[in-house]
C-alpha cells in the first residue's frame, strides 16, 4: 500500500496538486505555439488521452499572444514554459496561463523577478521552480559537483535556493521540480528533496529518449517513487507524439493500482501454437480500446487451448484457433466466429460489454 508523503497543495486552473489531490498527468505540446490551430489540435488529443494539465513553450511574443486563443479552445489547465525572459513570463500570465515554468535564477536578477512574481500574486498563478542538470549555477557545481546518484546536492542545492529567491518575496504558490536524465540520479535527488520541503513535487527523467528506452527510464525512476509516495504530478518525457506520453503515464498509475483509465489490455507473447495474426489483432484492439473509458480488463490470447484459462481475470478476450477465434468472457467462452469475422464481432462485444456497465451505473 502506497502512502503518500504529505505536501501543501496548489491549484493550476483547475487542477489541485499536491496534498490529497490525485497524482495529475501532465504533457507538452511540440507544435510551434504560435501555430494555435496546431497547437489546439494537438492539445484536444491530448485532452481525449487524459492529461490534466499541458505545457507550451513560450520562446517568443508571438506564442505568448497566442496563449489567449489557445486557453479558450481547451478545458485543460495551461502552462507557460519560460527561460531567461522575464518579460514572456509577465506577458504569458497577462494572456491567460494557469502555470508558469521558470528557473527563477535565469530570469534576468532579483528585480525582474519581483515583477514576475508580482505579476503571478496579481493573475493568482503559481509557478513551478524548474531546475535542470544543465541549469544548474557554477558555485554550487563547484561545491558539490555535477549532480550524481552519490552527490545529488548541487541539483538540491538549486532548487531550494531558487525557492527561497520566490519566499522572500512572499510567495508560496510553488511546486518544485530537479530534473536529471539518469535514473539513479532523478530517484536520489527527489528522495532527499522530498524529505527538504513540502511543496508539491513535479517529478521526472528529462530527455529520457525514445519510446522505449524512454518509457523503461521514465517507469523505473517514477514507479520508485510513486511507490515510495514521492511525486504530485508527473510528465513522462519520450521523443514521441505527446499522446504516447499521456498513455504510458496511465499505464504506470495503473501498474501501481494508483489510477485507472480505460481499458487494460492483457495479451500473450504468442508461441509455437499461435495460428492468426495475433500481432495485428492486438495493435487493432489496443488501438479501439483507447476510445473506451471503462476500466475493463481485455484479453488477446493466441490460442484457444490455453487462452482463455490463462486470462481468467480479463473481463472480456478474444482467442485464436485455425481459421477461427473465439471471443470469452470471465474464461467462459461465448461464442466462436471465423477470423475475419473475429475483429468486428469482438468490437461490437466490447461496445456491449462498456453499454451494459453504464447501464449497471459502473464507470
Ligand atoms: S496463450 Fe496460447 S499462444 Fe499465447 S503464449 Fe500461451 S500457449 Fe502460446
């Protein structure tokens, strides 16, 4: 049973962070901000994912003018994602964004940031101390070194600090976030960070890579600590479609039993006595199951003698036999249609399945 560290909670739009608030999936958008139908686009499909709260880049004026546009077109929480300018941080939050991102030490001196903060006191916005390996200053690298598992200091060192720079000025509106792109690294500095302060946490790997290296970094790092009840909100970074983050941010919160979203699937590795496509017909479900919002657990099994009893815990599933399927449900089978029937008839039972547990009032 996961036990949760206790932190303050803040609010960004809608979405509380922190305290008992549920652990919020985030993204960020890679389309060119000022491009708002891009932009929006991009953002409703990550919506439709399940992300809570989003990330733009604000690298000029223009993507800050177009925060306004964007905001009204989405009904996610809005984060500007800001460095050195202290005046894109002012305008952002002048055009709507419910977050900023700064590192409050590059944002151009004590006095540009008595502005930003002011600004952020005015539009009731909290910002998120973002520290990195790569931002970190010289006197704490030349203190403590380059952050590692053994000497994360300097990472610490700098995001307290930065932290202090906004609470001498009276503000408290934060979340914090160090990031490292080595796993050991990120677990070691937020485990004594977490111990340091109660802000709420904004955890995980940066560049952690491509889709799979990105998601075994990412899932090992935060599956550490989310279990060991560090971390508020969380993005997992992949080199990726933005979407592909959101769902294997579900699929952590899911393997952890801390959130579920949509359907589960559970599928065999397929062997010697697989007669179908087994690869095509999983990538076809897993791909319906996406649109779905039940917490059904769904089976593909490759064949019919073990299928079904393999995946007696599945709600509903489907098996492959020579030039047949077989759908099932609770290891029970149900019927049996020949494998070009197979795809669609298991969709409709699916949709069935979804229908009935609304009519039982399930989710
Ligand atoms: S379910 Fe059947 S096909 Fe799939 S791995 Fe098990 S025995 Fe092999």
């Amino acid at each position: 049973m996961i036990s949760r560290r206790p932190t303050r909670q803040i609010k960004v739009g809608n979405v509380a962070i922190g305290g008992d608030a549920p652990i919020s999936v985030q993204s960020m958008t890679n389309t060119e901000t000022g491009d708002v139908e891009a932009t929006v686009a991009q953002i409703r499909r990550l919506e439709q994912a399940g992300c809570e709260i989003v990330r733009v880049a604000i690298p000029d004026n223009e993507a800050a003018r177009a925060l306004r546009p964007i905001r009204e077109a989405i009904s996610i929480a809005l984060i500007a994602d800001i460095h050195f300018d202290w005046r894109l941080a002012i305008a952002a939050m002048e055009q709507g964004a419910q977050g900023i991102r700064i590192n409050p030490g590059n944002i151009g001196g004590s006095e540009k940031l008595e502005k930003v903060v002011s600004a952020a006191k005015q539009h009731g916005v909290p910002i998120r101390v973002g520290v990195n390996s790569g931002s970190i200053e010289k006197d704490l690298l030349d203190t403590y070194g380059y952050p590692t598992p053994e000497r994360p200091e300097a990472l610490i060192e700098s995001a307290l600090r930065n932290t202090r720079l906004l609470e001498k000025q009276g503000f408290y509106d934060l979340k914090i976030s160090i990031k490292s792109a080595d796993v050991l690294t990120t677990i070691n500095s937020y485990r004594s960070l977490s111990q340091q302060t109660d802000y709420p946490l904004h955890i995980g790997v940066t560049e952690a890579g491509g889709l799979i290296g990105g998601t075994v970094k990412s899932s090992v790092a935060l599956g550490i600590l989310l279990y060991e009840g560090i971390g508020d909100t969380f993005r997992i970074s992949l080199t990726r479609d933005p979407v592909e983050e959101v769902r294997v941010a579900y699929e952590l919160l899911r393997s952890l039993k801390i959130r579920e979203r949509g359907p589960e699937l559970i599928s065999c590795p397929t062997c010697g006595r697989t007669k179908i496509d087994l690869f095509g017909l999983a990538e076809e479900v897993e791909s319906f199951i996406q649109t779905m919002q039940s917490p059904l657990k769904v089976a593909v099994m490759g064949c019919v003698v073990n299928g079904p009893g393999e995946a007696r815990e599945a709600d509903i599933g489907v098996a492959g036999g020579h030039g047949v399927g077989i759908i099932f449900k609770k290891g029970e089978i149900i019927k049996k249609v020949s494998e070009e029937q197979l795809l669609p008839v298991f969709m409709k039972e699916l949709k069935k399945m979804e229908e009935e547990r609304r009519l039982d009032g399930k989710k």
